[in-house]
C-alpha cells in the first residue's frame, strides 16, 4: 500500500527559514526565507555563488544553528525549542558530516576514524554491515594507518566511512571534492553516489563544482539567501548554464 504522509516523510524540513547575522545597519541577512524538504533516500545538491548563503543554509538543516526566524524539523523533531544538550544528542543520533578538509583526528588509525562516532557512543557495529562498508569505500590494507600516511583521497574514504557507519538519516557533505584533484574527485563522487543508491543513504552537498554537482538527484540553487531555481539533477553542462541564469559568471 503506498502511503503519502507528504512532509512526514522528509528527513529534514525547514520553513520560511531566515538567518540575519548582526544587527542594526550592519545586519547581513544571509537567508532571507527558505522552505525546503531533504528527501530520503537521494542526494540533494545546494549550489550557489560564494555569499549565497550556502554555508548557512547546510549549518541550519544539520542543527549546528538556529535560524532567526521559521522552523526546522531534524527526524521529525523541531529543533527550534530544543535546547543546546538536546539539539547535541539529536544531531549525534541523526546527522552525519563529511568536510573539505577530511577533519580526521590525526592520532588514530583508519579504522579508529570510522569508529570514532560509535566508540563515543559506547557501540559497536553490526558486523555484517562495518564489512559490506569497510568493502565499498575501499580502503583495502589502509585500515590501520594514520592520515598522515593516507592521500588526500584515502583520507576522504575515511571521512565518508566515519559518516556513514551509524547510518545517519542525512549525511551533509560540505565541498567534499573542494580539497582534490579531478581523477579522484571523480572517485569519491563516485563513493558518494554509492552510499546513496546502493546503501539508500540521504545526503546533501554543498558544492559550487558543476561536475559534483551532476551526481546528484535534485539540486537546490541558492542566490541572495533564497533558492532561486530548483531541478532533479542535470549535466554538468545543464548546470553552468543554471548557475549562469542565476548571475555566476
Ligand atoms: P556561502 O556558503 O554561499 O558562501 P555563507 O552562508 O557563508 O555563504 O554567507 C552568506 C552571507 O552571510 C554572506 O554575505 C556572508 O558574508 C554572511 N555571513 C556568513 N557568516 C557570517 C557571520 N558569522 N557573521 C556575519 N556575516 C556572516
């Protein structure tokens, strides 16, 4: 039976959302009211020129800010009464980060890394599915080295496992291909498109890269703090085209 429990079924839900940094003559509104519905089960791609307001967008939806005005629901829970502890469990339980610049802890090994958010929460990983991860982001006989005897890309597997090994409901990736060279950036879109189709992981990318951008199944354009265009994927041709009509050159 299909069931269409229309927003209820969105991962992350943001209403009429505004950010206004500062105040009096000063104040930056950098979003200046946003809806929006993180589907599950896809991956959403936010996109926009530098000051568009993405940063602040990715900060609201992942709870690790609070917006001026409107409503954020995270997993179904509105995040604008929750308190600081609250809001910490929430996204811990909920939210999973990748970043540009991998943000490994350098003292622990691969498979520390990947760990790390279960050992905190006293957990282990179900066996069958740290294998079937531990095989998808390939890091073959890495596991047990240190990122500073990692590349560039091997270190950003590990960012991705670490995401992905609680199962997050989203994983919001913040230019994850920002920091590499074109072959394995194409690699690690690669991974990324795999946690997504194959593992049915929910994700979002912030990016301003057309190439990362065209892995994705709907991507969010965002100008002036709002989101002037919306389309369910395209080439990367397609994108510069939008990313024109919005006013990048
Ligand atoms: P993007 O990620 O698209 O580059 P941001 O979300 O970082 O955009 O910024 C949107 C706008 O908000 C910009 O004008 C930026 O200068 C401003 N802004 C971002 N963070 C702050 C802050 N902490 N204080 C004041 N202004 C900020």
């Amino acid at each position: 039976m299909h069931v269409d429990n229309g927003k209820g079924s969105a991962v992350v839900v943001a209403d009429g959302v505004t950010r206004r940094y500062g105040a009096g003559d000063t104040a930056v509104d950098a979003l200046s009211g946003v809806s929006v519905e993180v589907e599950p089960g896809a991956l959403t791609a936010v996109m926009g020129p530098s000051g568009s307001g993405k940063s602040t967008l990715m900060h609201i939806l992942a709870g690790l800010d609070r917006p001026t005005s409107g409503t954020v629901k995270i997993a179904g829970t509105e995040i604008t009464d929750l308190g600081d502890t609250e809001l910490t469990k929430l996204r811990r339980e909920h939210i999973g980060f990748v970043f540009q610049f991998f943000n490994l802890l350098p003292m622990l090994t691969a498979d520390e890394n990947i760990l790390l958010p279960l050992s905190i929460a006293g957990e282990k990983p179900d066996p069958d599915w740290y294998q079937e991860l531990i095989r998808s982001v390939g890091l073959g006989d890495r596991l047990h080295h240190r990122p500073s005897e990692l590349s560039g890309g091997q270190q950003q597997r590990v960012a991705i496992a670490r995401a992905l090994v609680s199962r997050p409901s989203v994983i919001f990736a913040d230019e994850p291909t920002g920091n590499l060279d074109s072959k394995t950036s194409g690699e690690i879109l690669e991974l990324l498109r795999h946690s997504v189709r194959d593992l049915g992981q929910t994700m979002v990318m912030v990016t301003h890269d057309a190439h990362a951008a065209q892995i994705a199944d709907r991507i969010l354009f965002l100008a002036d703090g709002l989101i002037v265009k919306q389309t369910s994927g395209g080439s990367a041709p397609e994108i510069v085209a939008s990313m024109e009509e919005i006013g990048v050159e």
